[in-house]
C-alpha cells in the first residue's frame, strides 16, 4: 500500500475522558503529548486538559512534534435554536483554524444518550422525520459555515446518538449536500453497533474526510448488550480498544482507503480505563501495528 498525503494521529481520551473526568484524572496535559510523541504519532485532537489559548498550546505542541487535526463539537441542532448552534460552532472552529486544523467533527447531542446511565442498546433515541428535517438542514447550514472559514465539516456517528446505525448514516449522507458535509469514519463505532463498516467505507469513501481508528473486545460488547448497560460502563468493562488488541482486521480498511485516494489524518482513538490499559503501552502497541498492516 502507498499513501500520499496521511498523516498518524492518536486521541488524548486513552490518557484522560472527557465524560468521565475520574478515568486519568492523574495524567497531566504535559504527560499525554509527550507520549503521544514518544510513541510516534503526528496529530492529536483535543482533551478537556488542553490549554484554551492557541499560542500556549501550539508551543507544547510544536516541540513535541504535533499538530491538531480535529477537535469535537456538540450540536444540538433537534433541540436547541439553529442560531445558538452556529454561534458555538464558529467560536470552535475559529480555535481550529487558529491550531492549522483542516476539519471539524460533529456529533449530534439532542437526545443522546452516551452520557446518560441508560442502556446504550435498548434506549437510543430515534428521530422522526421532523426531526431528521432539522438535522440534515443544519448540517448543511453549518457546512456551509465551516466552508467558508476554510474547515471541511465531517460528522461523526456514534453509540448512543441519534446517528449510531448504518440505515442513520446513510440517510444523514443521502440528505447532506456533499460540497458541504463529509463523514467521519469510526470502525469502532460501527463494529459496535454491529454495521458491515467495510461496506459502509466502500459506498462513501470519496466523502469520508478523517478517520477514527477504534477496535472493540466483542465479549464486551456482548456484556454490554446482554445486561443492558450504557455506552459509558462499557467504557470502563474495556468494550474499546486500540488496533491490533481487539477482534478488528485493519488491513482491508487500510486497503480501502488506499484505493479510494484518501488524503488526511487517521487516528487512533480508544477510550479506556488507563487504570487498566497504560496509554503509552497502548499507544506503542496500536502504532507497531498500524505500521506492520498499512506501512504507514
């Protein structure tokens, strides 16, 4: 396989959870880059341990041989006014271009359930067409804004959200203008909820425009499901885990992307407990393994 133009990035959730702040509570902004370096990779996207100034963080950056490549941003285009959206999401995306980030990722909240101490499986919201109407609406509309400011707005699908199946992501694709909207592709997430993600890859890859490399302990995800847990306690049981230490082959999704021509960042991300799954073992081991299978 030959690439041009992908870069390797990894996600600081496996040293320190955004919606669960007890798991690496202990592990500083300072220690989770400096690994990230030391264990080969390029990118990074945000963590809630991040410095808010982007000249302070582009200097811990820059020495470590870093760059930011995405970072996450809430909408809640179901629930709240489309106005008020917009406005939260220049302020985000006016810090990522400020970092050099070429893309935003976006994660639709109204009426998620990710966060909630619900059971993942049984309780995921499902929207009406209404509802469908004012998603897609203002996905479009807030692509056009990100477009203009010079990011590519790429969504991402996620357990517990209102976009979680693959019948979800591809009527939000087939509503989304593709001058305006990408996908961000996230095997983890679609092996999860049990979605042929290699044939979801095939039939967008020419819109996918960042991914999220995640595997998954399918036993765990078998507990979660079987004992009607939330997406959050089977973060902590392990159902995420890096590439190479789960039931995920990434060879044929690198093939994949190869062929497709993908150009951007790809990016390990698999929030653990890192109690229990060192980060920097972690990382060392997904980098080992990306490299054996990709060449990259």
């Amino acid at each position: 396989m030959t690439f041009n133009n992908v870069r390797l990035g990894i996600a600081p959730i496996a040293w320190t959870n955004d919606d669960m702040p007890d798991l690496g509570a202990e592990n500083t902004f300072e220690q989770c880059v400096s690994e990230m370096a030391l264990a080969g990779f390029k990118g990074t996207e945000i963590g809630n341990k991040y410095p808010k100034d982007p000249a302070v963080l582009k200097k811990a950056l820059d020495l470590r041989g870093l760059q930011v490549c995405n970072a996450w941003f809430s909408s809640f285009l179901t629930t709240e006014d489309y106005d008020k959206v917009e406005a939260e999401f220049i302020k985000h995306i006016t810090f990522l271009k400020a970092m050099g980030a070429k893309v935003v990722g976006i994660a639709e909240q109204g009426h998620s359930i990710q966060g909630l101490d619900k059971p993942v499986f049984d309780d995921k919201y499902v929207m009406n067409d209404a509802e469908w109407d004012r998603l897609l609406d203002g996905c479009n509309r807030l692509g056009k804004v990100a477009k203009d400011m010079g990011i590519s707005l790429t969504y991402h699908h996620h357990m517990g959200t209102v976009v979680q199946t693959e019948a979800e992501v591809d009527r939000l694709m087939e509503g989304t203008d593709p001058e305006l909207f990408s996908l961000l592709f996230d095997s983890g997430h679609f092996a999860y909820c049990g979605a042929d993600y290699l044939a979801v890859l095939q039939k967008y890859a020419k819109r996918i425009k960042h991914v999220h490399l995640k595997d998954i302990r399918p036993e765990m995800v078998k507990k979660v499901k079987d004992e009607h847990l939330s997406f959050l306690q089977g973060v902590r049981l392990g159902a995420f885990t890096v590439p190479g230490d789960g039931a995920i082959d990434f060879r044929p999704i690198f093939e994949r992307l190869c062929d497709s021509g993908y150009e951007g960042w790809v990016l390990v991300e698999a929030e653990q407990d890192p109690a229990k799954a060192n980060p920097l073992e972690y990382a060392i081991k997904a980098r080992k393994y990306i490299r054996e299978v990709s060449g990259l």
